[in-house]
C-alpha cells in the first residue's frame, strides 16, 4: 500500500510538472484551461489497471477538487444514440460562474520533420501511429462538437444545463521530444514541453559508457530519479529487442557518469 501511494504521488508530480502544449494562443479554435495548483501532494486512491489517459483523469479531478474555485458537475458522461456509444464528455465544472466542458488530454509526441510541412504537422507518436494534428482535429471536429448533439441535449436537460451556456476548453498537456542533437526552437508550441530526444539503434553506441532504466507506461509521467534498478549498455541493448520486434518505441531513462538522467525515446524506425 505504502509503495502505490508512493507511485501515485510521483505521476502527480510529474503530471503537475508536465506543461501544457500551448499558452495563451488559440489553435485549432481550442481554448487551453488554466488552472495554477496550490498543492503538490495528493490523497486519492486510483486503480492501477486503468490506462494512462484514464489515470490522468483521475489525476486532474483530484487536481480539480482542491481549488475553491471549482465544482465539478459531472464526469466522464458517455452520450449514446441507440445504445451505441458516440463519445464522452470528460468533464463539466464550474469555475467562478462559468460552466466548462473541459476535454483532458496528456500526449507524447516527436518531432519528425519528414512529416507534413508545419510544426504541428511535424509531431507524431512514438510508433508513428498517431499525430498531433489527428488529434486537433478529433478535438476540433469530433470530440467538442458532441456537447452540441441531440443526443447530448437529452443529458443537459437532466442536470439543468444548456450547451449555449457552456465555454469549452481544452486541458492538453504534452511531452515533446525531438531528435538527439535537434537545436530549433518552437516557433508555435511551447518549447517548455520539449522532455527530452530520440533515437535509433544505430545512435544509440554513442551511449556505451551511460545506463539505462525503461519505466512502465503509467511512470512515464514521472521526473526521472536515481532510485531505480539501472541497465548496463549490454543489458539494455538486449531489452530493448523484444520491443523493436514489436514496433513499439519505450521512453527510457539515461544516466551519464556525471550523474545527469535524460528521458528519451527508443525508436524501432
């Protein structure tokens, strides 16, 4: 029990120091929440079988109910049409005196500029499965829209709310990691997003003298620490095998000789 609300404590940590992909400018006509937690520590049970968005969201509604500004009116509302699911709202609150619909997001992205033609374009997932443009426009064209269906009318009207009288808002943070060496600064993103690099098999031999560490997914929200269980070069070459054969690309942990740690991504392309 003690070590799970030692894990949990530390992805709210990391959550918390996690920034949000954009300040002040609108893009994609989303509008980023801004929320500045007085408390860093955190009292809540969260099932551990729950995938990482779902954590997050149950990190964000502890993060939510500690600000006197805020009630949360309801969450994660699935709206149906024929008993087929269409979508769900992530939450409804009510900050001062206005009512939000707020979509939770927490992505990791790396910039590959072989892809599209604006910065935006340039970020994909890890497994180059997914991009940070698809998921604006899921946003933009899908996800926000949905408040504003028939279908979501019959749940508004149960709780006394109308859709012309909800703002809707974004909560979309990110880690961005771009290739070793990368030095361009963002130009419409937040360049404080940017946790670390990426890099092939083949760059990875410049990393012989440094050991590795290769968090479960939930912990790769988490500052990285020493206190781990660290991999030789040798031992992590031969870890990271099973996840090449498998195309999927691990955030890791590197620690050189001088005691500095980096997060960076193992790439299988």
């Amino acid at each position: 029990m003690y070590q799970k609300r030692k894990d949990i404590q530390k992805r709210y940590e990391g959550f918390l120091q996690t920034n949000c992909l954009w300040n002040g400018a609108i893009i994609y006509a989303l509008n980023q929440f801004d929320i500045e937690s007085k408390s860093t520590k955190i009292d809540a049970e969260i099932n551990e079988k729950l995938r990482l968005g779902k954590y997050i969201e149950r990190l964000v509604s502890f993060q939510l109910k500690q600000e006197e500004s805020i009630s949360i009116i309801c969450e994660n509302i699935q709206i149906q049409q024929n008993k087929i699911t269409l979508g769900e709202l992530d939450c409804i609150i009510k900050k001062e005196n206005t009512v939000i619909h707020l979509e939770i997001i927490y992505k990791f992205y790396l910039f590959d500029e072989s892809v599209g033609t604006t910065e935006i374009e340039h970020f994909i997932g890890p497994n180059r499965k997914d991009s940070l443009k698809e998921k604006l426009e899921k946003l933009s064209k899908k996800q926000l829209p949905l408040l504003y269906s028939d279908e979501c009318k019959t749940y508004l009207n149960s709780i006394n709310l109308e859709a012309s009288e909800i703002e809707q808002q974004v909560y979309f943070k990110a880690q961005l990691f771009v290739p070793f060496q990368h030095q361009n600064k963002l130009s419409t993103l937040n360049n404080n997003c940017i946790a670390g690099f990426y890099c092939n098999l083949k760059e990875l031999h410049q990393f012989t003298d440094c050991k590795f560490y290769i968090p479960i997914k939930k912990d790769w929200i988490i500052i990285p620490h020493k206190n781990v269980s660290w991999l030789k070069f040798d031992e992590f070459d031969i870890e990271l095998i099973e996840y090449i054969n498998r195309k999927f690309s691990p955030l890791c942990w590197l620690k050189k000789q001088n005691g500095e740690i980096l997060k960076f991504f193992m790439v299988w392309w």
